[in-house]
C-alpha cells in the first residue's frame, strides 16, 4: 500500500512539474491527464476525453510514427487530433493527441480496446509512460 501511494505521488509530481512549466511559458497544450485510485482520463479541452479502469489496464507502452488511420468521430486538426480513431494496428481506438507529435503513449485494456495519446513533447511522452508503468507495477506488488 504504501509502495501505492509513492508512485501516485511521483505521477502527480510529475504532472505538477508539468503544469508549472506551461504556466510560466505562458501557454497549454489543450491536452490534460487526470489520475485517481481507479481511472485514467485524458482530455482535449471540453470537447473529448476517454477514461479507462487502472485495474483493467493490460499494457502500456511508448511506440513512433504510427499510421493514425481515418478519424470516425472527433477531429483531425492542425494542432489537435482526437476521437474514435480506426487503423488496421488497432481497429478502432480512442486518440487524443498534438499532431506535430510522433511519440505515443499506447494502453490497451483487457476488452482489447487501446487508448492512444501523448502530451507536449516526447521526452515528457516517455517520462508519463514511464512513470505509468511504474504506478500500475506499484499496484500489482
């Protein structure tokens, strides 16, 4: 339990690092990452976001330069790309995404669905992913 609490303390560390870091730069990426005991939501401004079960998490793993394929619902923007999402890696999977981005945070549930994202940059893609695989090991132990 207390293995639990210290990885969702780094998480939110880092998230708080994060805010901070945009907050004095002056701008956001639109695209926020919310943690608790039992879900995992990631959200485009208030137009979209998905939530998945922490507990119903099978893997979660950092991959480049997916083919996105075609957008079923939501948006294929300039700087924004979210929605129901379907390629022939996935089928069909939730998207919340920077377009200029190629680093992706991939989880795929116990149904088979996948949620696909990242956040500001790729280095901080990684460290989320990273930092997610720890939490859900921390659960496990």
């Amino acid at each position: 339990m207390l293995a639990d609490k210290k990885n969702l303390i780094f998480v939110i560390a880092i998230f708080v690092g994060v805010t901070i870091f945009f907050i004095v730069r002056g701008g956001s990426t639109g695209i926020s990452f919310d943690l608790s005991d039992e879900t995992m939501t990631m959200s485009y401004s208030d137009k979209y976001s998905f939530s998945v079960s922490v507990k119903d998490i099978e893997s979660i793993s950092l991959t480049e330069d997916i083919d996105l394929g075609e957008c079923l619902t939501g948006e294929a923007g300039k700087k924004y790309s979210y929605g129901t999402w379907e390629n022939t890696q996935y089928g069909q999977y939730q998207l919340c995404s920077l377009t200029k981005l190629t680093t992706y945070v991939v989880i795929e549930d116990n149904a088979g669905t996948y949620y696909v994202f990242n956040t500001e940059n790729a280095d901080t893609t990684t460290e989320l992913c990273d930092a997610l695989n720890r939490y859900r090991d921390g659960l496990s132990e």
